[in-house]
C-alpha cells in the first residue's frame, strides 16, 4: 500500500497539470511483499508517468490492487492512445518508444518500462502489458508474491536487496525536469549528479 500511495504521490502533480485524474483501489488489509519499498513505488511510479505521457490531457487512470492467491496483483489501465499487438512483445525492451498516432512527441528515453521489469523481476515477480489496440488505452499488470512475515520484523529477502544493492554513482539525463527530480529522490541511496 505505501508503496503504491509514493508512486502516485510523485505523479500527482504532472496528473493535475494534465488535468488526469488517478483512482486508487487497494487491499483493506497491509499486504507484505519480501523486497525494497523504495523500488517498488519506481515501479508504480514509472508505470503512472508512462499512462499520463501516452494519454491525451483529462483522463482517468486506475490502480487497482487485489490478492490473487499469494500474489499482489497491481494493475495500471489508462484510455490512452493504446498500444498495437505486434509491439506488446516490445514494450519492456531498453529504449524503445512507440510512434505517437497522435503525431505527439513524447519526451524520455523510453527505458521506464525495462526498469520496471528488471525491478518486479528482481522482487521475483512478473509484468505484462495488454492492449485492446491503437486508441483503446492499455493495461500493466504487476504480480508480486507475498509473504506472511510480521511487518515489523525484516525478512531474508530484504536482507538480501540489502546486501546485493550497493551504492553507485547516477547520471539522470531526461528532458522532463520533474521526472529527473522524482528519479534522483527515489535513487536517495546513491550519489546522484
């Protein structure tokens, strides 16, 4: 849950300057997932950053969270300009863009979606992407499994993030000011430039 709460939260003011408007749906009940709270909002994050960019201005996009068996299921649904079925397979490849129908230049390196999926498969889960087609929105499923260690308590795999993350240095190089900004926050771990 505070996961997916930070990934709106950082998206919440290029959602209002677009004027979109971000409907949450989450488990009455804490859900714990074995990983790094900080890498997982980038995950919800870069996935609201991609609806608001590949949508037009005014329109809703849902995060809806459910438990499906031992899985938190994390599902991001925009209305916007869709993707076709022969790029489905692409999505999650570094760099790639998708030509805008619109003729609208959308600004990023287009490595937002790779990072997702490095991300939810490190936290040893998957992501798909759907798409009715061109103009029909898109939908980004996340799974990740859960766990049923107390929330007070860390656990082995936490551990291991830990151990296994070590501290870097971080060129961010973007053309939407805010969105370096949310990144350098979210990488507080490193030393940003």
């Amino acid at each position: 849950r505070d996961a997916v709460q930070s990934g709106v939260e950082i998206n919440l003011p290029i959602a209002h300057e677009h004027r979109d408007r971000i409907n949450v749906s989450l488990p009455d009940a804490p859900v714990l997932v074995d990983g790094d709270r900080t890498r997982l909002t980038q995950v919800v994050s870069n996935l609201l950053d991609n609806a608001i960019k590949y949508s037009n201005d005014g329109i809703e996009i849902t995060i809806d969270a459910a438990v499906r068996d031992d899985e938190i299921e994390i599902v991001v649904t925009d209305k916007g300009i869709g993707i076709p079925a022969s790029q489905l397979v692409q999505m999650f490849e570094a760099y790639v863009q998708l030509p805008s129908p619109d003729g609208k230049w959308r600004s990023g390196l287009g490595i937002g979606l790779s990072v997702v999926q490095n991300l939810v498969d490190m936290h040893g889960g998957h992501v798909t992407a759907a798409s009715d087609g061109v103009g029909k929105g898109s939908r980004f499923t996340v799974r990740l499994p859960i766990t049923q260690a107390r929330a007070t308590g860390t656990t082995d795999a936490t551990e291991r993030v830990r151990q296994l993350t070590r501290r870097l240095r971080v060129l961010i190089v973007d053309d939407n000011r805010d969105a370096a900004e949310s990144l350098a926050m979210l990488l507080h771990d490193h030393e940003v430039q």
